[in-house]
DNA sequence: AATTCTTACAACCGCAGTTCG
DNA sequence: GCGAACTGCGGTTGTAAGAAT
C-alpha cells in the first residue's frame, strides 16, 4: 500500500525559494513557531510542499544558523565525528552548534573528502590509502593511522584477536566499543592493520545500570524514551518529548539523563564510568 | 569574448521511524 | 493493533558562479 504524496505536486513551486516566498515563511514561523509542516503551506500562503518549507526553513532561515567558512577547528571534529559516527549527518551537526546537516553534508562531500585523499586517508574508512609502491619508506598503515587521524593506542597483545583499549589524542579516556576480526589467512598487510570496526551503537546504559544496581522494579517500565531523548536532547529543539508520551525511566524528571551523567550520543560525562565511551577529546570549547 | 569544465551548495526525493486516531 | 499521516534523515540532483581553456 503506497503512501500518499506529502502535497499535491501540481500547484507547488519547486527550485530556489525567492525572497518573497523566504519572508512569508520567516513571518509565519515567527508568528506560529515550527511544526505542523504539512499544513504551514497552505496557512503561510506559500505554493511550496511542507517538506520544502521544513528544509528551506531548517537549512537557510533558521536565525541561529552560522553562516560562513568552517574554521579549521570545525574540520577535524567533523573528520573526528565522522571517523566515530559514519554519515550520520545530524549527529554530527548536533556537535556544531549553527551548521545543519546539509551544510556539513555538502561541506565533507566538497571539502573534507578531498583534504583527507590529500592526506592519504581514506574519506570513507578513515584508513591510510594503501600504495603498492613505495611503501618501505612511508610509516606503517597503523603509524599512519594515529598520527593523520586521532591517536589509537592499541594495548593489545597481538595475540588477542581484541583491541582492549584506544585513546584519543591527549586523554586518557579508554574506548573499549573498537573490535577487530582475526584473519589468520588474511595478506600480511591485514595483520599489521586490525579491520576496525567503527560501527557505533547506543544503547542506554542507565538502564542497564539502575536495573543491576535494583533501582528499577522488575515490572516497572523500561519502554524506550525517544531516541533524542536517551541521547540526552530532552526539552531541547530536537527533542519533542514535551509533547508526546516519552517516558522517562523510573519516573525520574525529564532530563535526568544529564544529571546522570549522560550527554550527547550516550556519551559520558567526565566523571561517569558507565557509559560507552568517553568524549573528552570532543567536547566544544 | 565565448565556451567548457569544475566547484559549491541549495533543494529534491525516497525511505524509514514515529505519532496519532 | 493497525494504518494513515507526519517528520526527519541521507543520498542525489540541479544549477549558479567561478576558473580554465
């Protein structure tokens, strides 16, 4: 069973917004504030479909955006975020307060992709770019690894087939979520670079944790908040846990993630052992 | 000056997840 | 519990502007 289009296509613009088709909605939204997309059109005067009423607003209008380059700074905690969350664009616009995910999107494909192929990395594995040729004088693949990205130290014995630990440059915060299959007839080169698995998953861990240490009942709810919420957005833009029936583990206020110790992603805060990993090196100034 | 090529980025599209009646 | 409606995300496309020829 199909869906029905989000608008009917016949009588709404399409291409670039014009100035005035830009005011009408910044006028409305003001008015009204976000949400309700689908119906802003038609209530705005605007021929154009909800959903490109939501981008245009998301990506170009919103007053809190930062418009502009990106600073050097903003580029290694994209290519760091990148390098830990894959393309997962929101996220990491979630970490660079006034840039969109669009704007980091089309800034990676355009600039970051090309700065680290310059580098010999990988854009996609964040992994040196091997060449066949010459390698005697180019550092090790995993040498190349900690010094064009984040440091990985691994502390593993080579004989375990598990990186037990990695660092980030200049912390000691331990990650333990990096594996790496053994593939003992794998090509030599395979041996010398463990096949990271940068795969994130995020669970919640205070629910794991009050459950062990008998905080939550047996049959009290462990329903799932929203995904923002147990990424510690609650109450914020992102998060619309006010309006609907999120629940909140244990009965705790909302946004008692944060006083847990949760932050952004499940990560977690300087003193907290909980959490999946820690994010010292990725905090904003 | 005209044409072609490249780059940057705004906007669109389709899909998946969530909400709600 | 179900299905339609709604929202948000990520990949892709279209196009304007600038650079190169």
């Amino acid at each position: 069973m199909g869906r029905s289009p989000c608008c009917e296509k016949a009588h709404t613009n399409k291409g670039a917004w014009t100035k005035e088709e830009d005011e009408r909605l910044i006028a409305y939204i003001k008015a009204h504030g976000e949400g309700c997309w689908r119906s802003l059109p038609k209530a705005a005067g605007l021929l154009r479909c909800g959903k490109s009423c939501r981008l245009r607003w998301i990506n170009y209008l919103r007053p809190d955006l930062k418009r502009g380059n990106f600073t050097e700074e903003e580029d290694e905690l994209i290519i760091k975020l990148h390098s830990l969350l894959g393309n997962k664009w929101s996220l990491i616009a979630g970490r660079l307060p006034g840039r969109t995910d669009n704007e980091i999107k089309n800034y990676w494909n355009t600039h970051i992709r090309r700065k680290l192929i310059n580098r010999g990395i990988d854009p996609t594995t964040h992994r040196p770019i091997i060449q066949e040729s010459s390698q005697d004088s180019k550092p090790t693949q995993l040498e190349a690894i900690t010094s064009n990205t984040f440091n990985i130290s691994f502390t593993s014995p080579s004989s375990t087939p598990k990186i037990e630990s990695t660092s980030f440059q200049g912390t000691s915060e331990k990650i333990s979520m990096f594996t790496f299959k053994e593939e003992k007839e794998e090509c030599p080169t395979k041996e010398k670079l463990p096949d990271l698995n940068l795969e994130l998953r995020i669970s919640l861990p205070d629910v794991v944790d009050r459950r062990r240490q008998g905080l939550v009942g047996e049959g009290e709810s462990t329903r799932a908040r929203c995904f923002k919420c147990s990424l510690g957005m609650i109450n914020g833009m992102e998060c619309r846990c006010g309006r609907t029936r999120c629940d909140v583990v244990g009965g705790s206020n909302k946004g008692s993630d944060i006083s847990n110790g949760f932050d952004f992603l499940g990560l977690a805060k300087k003193e907290t052992t909980t959490s999946l990993f820690g994010f010292r090196s990725l905090e904003m100034i």
